[in-house]
C-alpha cells in the first residue's frame, strides 16, 4: 500500500498527465493554453520535488539517493522543453519521456516508495511545505531558430533527443 507521499505525488502525476492529453486534443495541432496549463502543473511539481522532496530525502539519508542524478537531468529537460511555443511532435515525445520519468519515480524501489520508507514521520510535514510553495511565475513562451538550437543543446546534455525525429 502506497504511503502518503506516493499518493500525494502519484496524484500530482495523474493531474499532469491529463494535462498532457488536453494539449493533443485536436488533431495535428497543441491546444496552447492547455500546453500553459501543463508547463504550470509540471514545474511546479518539479519544484516540489527539488526544493522540498529531494532535500528532505538528502537530509535524512546523510547524501543524495542513488537515482538523483538522472532525476534532475530529466527535471531540467523537462523544464527545457516548456520555453518554446509547442510543437506537437515535441508534445508527443515530452509524454513519452513523463511516462519514462514517472516509473522512476512511481516504481519499485523509486523516489516515492523510497520517500515514504525513510520520511514515514516527516510525511506531512513534507506535504505541507511543497504544497506550501508558491504559484510559479513563467514567462512567456519564446520562438526562433535560437531557442530551438539552445533547446536542443540542452536536451543533449541531460541525455535527451530534441531533434523531434
């Protein structure tokens, strides 16, 4: 049975991908204000999980957890791909990489399951804070061929394709 930071953060997963499939509800195009929506709900889940998460989880274990690294490149691939204005092909693949970053952290033996053997007592307190972080702020979607080559410069260095083939 999941502990109330699995359920607090699976939950967050389920609201995120419903957000995604709203981006892709009409065909050959992103539904922009829902792709808005969804960068919303999404970096600010990242920021629950980077600010408040993660360093609960460090502190208590002495040192970062084993799979910290590869959550944090995909964390920054993730926010990489919300600064320019969607593309659907770009759309599609961000799901298929959520599914992928979501079993990391959703599966055995991953940040959740992990999170609530070794904060069982801090649970709440955990919850609290992250859902306690501020509205995130974005600024508004960038275009141009520079975005796109500094987009996919960054998603080279966190291990991610931006090619969009």
């Amino acid at each position: 049975m999941p502990g109330p930071l699995s359920s607090h953060f699976v939950g967050t997963h389920a609201l995120l991908d419903q957000a995604l499939r709203d981006c892709l509800c009409r065909p050959g195009q992103v539904d922009v204000p829902a792709f808005d929506r969804f960068r919303r709900l999404l970096l600010r889940h990242i920021a629950q999980e980077e600010r408040v998460l993660m360093p609960a989880l460090t502190k208590k274990l002495g040192g970062p957890p084993l799979f910290r690294n590869e959550l944090r490149k995909d964390h920054a691939g993730f926010a990489a791909l919300c600064v320019p204005l969607p593309e659907r092909e770009w759309v599609e693949n961000l799901g298929e990489l959520f599914a992928h970053h979501a079993a990391l952290e959703e599966g055995p033996g991953g940040l959740y399951e992990r999170c609530d053997e070794v904060l069982r007592d801090e649970a709440a307190r955990v919850i609290a804070a992250a859902d306690a972080l501020p509205p995130i702020e974005l600024a508004p979607f960038n275009g141009g061929p520079w975005v796109r080559e500094l987009l996919a410069e960054v998603l080279r260095a966190t291990g991610i394709d931006g090619s969009g083939d």
